[in-house]
C-alpha cells in the first residue's frame, strides 16, 4: 500500500478534527463509536493516528468523520471559505 506525505504529514484533517472533537465534549473512543454506526470500522487508536496526522484518512472515512462531528468536510478540509489556508498548501510526497 502506497503511503503519502503531505508537508509531514498523511492527511490535512487531523487537527480539525481533534479540534470540533474536543468542542463537541467527546473522547476518541466515543468518535470511534460513532464512524462504526456508519460501518466506518475505525477504533480509538486509529481515530488517534488521524487526528495526530499518521494515519492517512480515506474519502468514505472523512465524510462519515464529517457526519459524526456534524461539521462539513470542507470545514474539516480547512476549506469553509472556499480556500486552503497557506500552511495547508505544500507538495504531496508519495512513499513506497
């Protein structure tokens, strides 16, 4: 499997999603029960690697992220006024 690395890290929504997790009052492990009500098999711990950006978030898991948090996935994206913010612009690295 093909790993990637954007400015370090193997995603951009980690922290964002830390960051409405934290808002929201809700630990990892609840986070984790909740993707797993949408079939979105993920535990605490890899609900951890996300957000601390070592684990490389999938379409189908940032949307039910997105679902999970009640926060869009542009919002997650860093993307809520239509553009990334210069610390999110870098260049994807692909790992083999």
């Amino acid at each position: 499997m093909k790993i990637y690395d954007y400015n370090g890290k193997s995603n951009i929504s980690g922290e964002r999603i830390r960051r409405r997790r934290l808002e929201l009052g809700l630990s990892q492990s609840e986070l984790a029960a909740r993707l797993q009500l949408q079939n979105v098999m993920l535990d605490q711990k890899a609900v951890s690697r996300a957000e601390q950006g070592e684990r490389f978030v999938a379409d189908f898991e940032l949307l039910a992220f997105s679902r999970a948090l009640n926060q869009s996935v542009e919002a997650l994206l860093g993307l809520e006024e239509g553009l990334a913010s210069s610390s999110d612009c870098g260049t994807m690295v692909e790992k083999s």
